[in-house]
C-alpha cells in the first residue's frame, strides 16, 4: 500500500518552490520515508521487448532520478522499469536557478535544468552499490561544453553499457544550446554510427548487446521523422522515446508559460501522441516505441499504446496526480483489455496508429482522448 506519508506530503511538495520539493522527494525515496508494497503486476500486463520482460508497461521518465539515487526505490512504486539521468560524462551545474515552474492550471511543468549531472564517475559508483534486480534504463548525454558531443555519448556507451537494462541517446533536450541539432541527418548518421560501434564493441566484452534507445522532440516535422527513421533502421537503433519536451506553448494562459524552457506534462499529450503514431508508421514493426508525454490516467497510457508505443513513461503526471497513480494506471489498463477482449497489452499495440497519425499535432490544444 502506497505510504499514508506520501499522501499527507503532497501538498506541502506543491507548496514548495519545485527544485526543492523534487529534492526532498529524493531524500524521502532514498530513506524510506516514502515506500509501497506494489501489487503483483497481472501477467497480462508484461512486455517482452528485447532479452528483458518487464512486469508492465508503466515507466519512471528520465530526469526524476537524475544521478540514480533510487531507482529501486522507484521500482518499488510499482513502475515496469526506471530511466535514470540524464548523464553526460563530466559534473556539471547546469543552468540558473529559478529553471523549473509549476503551471498548475495546465496541469504542466516548464524546466531550463541544462543536464544539471554529477558525471559519469558518481552514478557508476552507485550502480554498483544496487541491490535490486529490476529494469533500469540509464540516459546519456553530452556536456555543454564538449568540443565533440558525440564522443560524449560513446564515452556513456563504455561506461554503462554492463549496468543498463538499456541506454537512451537524448539528443532532445531543448535546454543545451545545439543540442537538438544532432536530430539533423548529417549529425545523426555520424552519432548513430559511433554510438552503435560502441555498443557493438562492449557486447564482445560483456556478452550482451545492450539496446540503444534515441530519444526524439515533439516537434520535428515529417520530412525530419522520415530521415530520424531510416537513421535508426539502418544503425540498428533498438527503439525510438516520443518525445521529449515541447517548445510549444499553443494556447497556455499561464503568466509563466513565457518562461524559457521545454513544457511537460498535459499541454504535450496531443502533440507527442500524434508524433508517436507518425513515427510508428514510419518505422519496421521490430522495432518499438516509448510513448512518453502527458501520461496522467489510465485514459491517456492507453491512447499511447493505441498509438503504437510498446511501453510507457511518466513523470509530471506523479507530481500532480500522487504516487497513486501509477497503481491507478495498471488496473485501468486491466480494465480496458478486459473490455476489449485481449487477452494481453500487446494485442492493443498499434490498434489506433492511423487514428492518431492523421491529426495535426499542433491542430488541437492538448485534445484529451
């Protein structure tokens, strides 16, 4: 049962100024203070993607456990897996603060965080103190001050390939200048091609080849999903996160909507979705999706699953909704492959990829399904 703590905690967190109530909810996971027993997941509910089974479909995004404090404790919510970092090799404060603002209205999130990170060195340290067994993804990125950005992540290839269930290549933070700029095809052949080589090379080393993620933006236009997608079929890139966090702000009335900084949470479940089935479209059916943004009830999971996406991930959904949620989500999910006669998750995958991919992204201000 989720920790009577975390319910009484939570409007105090939402209180706070939001860097500070993120860390102490760190300090809380990592003491115990805030813990669940998880329900066994139904077997219905398991994904096998790759050489892993995970118990269900629900994720813990990248950029909650930044320096991987407590991904088992996570687990221990009840998630199917937990993304950790986003990691680039060297420490490195990341931007000013103020750079995260709550819109509360909008049920949504704006961060300028920069890959705030403790490198490389620090996280490795404390994977290899885990003592859990679940599936952990770790994300790694580049240094803002990196004269070679692509080395940055082939360095975090070598680093983590033997402690990752798998890795994310985020090139899609909106936060580090030219970041996004490897999304581009010339960029991106030269990534994809160096990142692959080096995971190719650890899988002799450790007899395993760990599957490489990438992680796209919301707003990328079709011609740039067509060469995104032919990108990663041809390095042999093992599954594609849609998305990242949106520059957009279509419709928001929040004063701190003009606040610099990617946007999560609901205003970003319409565009992401409708980005999610294009690319689903677009890409071999071996190879799957993570459908990540404005998860907030069991509603919008299964419209992502419906889209195409294989598994899920979440993060401002849990600071709006509580820690209940991703409990919420699993037997919503129960219901509704009851209610439609599967008899698992995987039968749903893709049942509304047509659907989806036909909307405007941008056509509807954060259209609930």
């Amino acid at each position: 049962m989720i920790s009577g703590l975390a319910a009484l905690a939570r409007p105090l967190l939402l209180a706070l100024d939001p860097e500070r109530a993120h860390a102490l909810s760190i300090a809380a996971l990592r003491t115990g203070l805030v813990g669940a027993e998880p329900e066994p997941d139904d077997p219905r509910l398991a994904v096998d993607l790759w050489d892993l089974r995970f118990p269900n479909p629900i994720g813990m995004a990248a950029g909650f456990d930044k320096h991987g404090e407590v991904p088992d404790a996570l687990l221990g919510l009840g998630f199917g897996f937990v993304e950790i970092g986003t990691v680039a090799p060297n420490p490195q404060p990341g931007n000013p603060r103020p750079r995260v603002f709550r819109l509360p209205a909008e049920r949504a999130i704006i961060n300028r965080y920069g890959f705030n990170t403790e490198g490389h060195a620090a996280m490795l340290a404390r994977l290899l103190m885990r003592t859990g067994k679940g599936i952990v993804g770790i994300n790694i990125g580049a240094n803002k001050d990196s004269t070679d950005r692509a080395d940055d992540y082939v360095a975090g290839v070598h680093a983590f390939a033997r402690h990752a269930g798998y890795l994310t290549i985020n090139i899609s933070s909106p936060n580090t200048p030219g970041l996004r700029d490897l999304q581009h095809e010339a960029a991106l052949e030269d990534l994809l091609g160096r990142v692959s080589a080096a995971r190719d090379a650890e899988a002799g080393l450790i007899g395993r080849r760990v599957p490489l993620a990438l992680k796209i933006a919301p707003d990328l236009a079709d011609t740039e999903l067509d060469h995104i997608a032919a990108a990663v079929t041809r390095h042999g890139i093992d599954a594609v996160i849609v998305s990242n966090t949106t520059l957009a702000r279509t419709g928001l009335t929040d004063p701190r909507a003009r606040e610099p900084g990617g946007l999560s949470g609901r205003p970003l479940f319409h565009r992401s979705t409708v980005q999610l089935a294009r690319m689903r479209q677009r890409l071999p059916a071996a190879i799957p999706l993570i459908g990540a943004g404005g998860v907030d009830s069991g509603e919008t999971a299964w419209q992502k699953l419906r889209a195409g996406a294989s598994l899920v991930q979440l993060y401002t959904g849990l600071v709006y909704e509580g820690l209940g949620l991703v409990r919420a989500i699993k037997r919503d999910l129960l219901r509704r492959l009851r209610r439609e006669g599967f008899s698992s998750l995987g039968q749903a995958v893709g049942t509304g990829t047509d659907e989806w991919a036909a909307r405007d992204p941008a056509g509807q201000r954060e259209a609930r399904p």
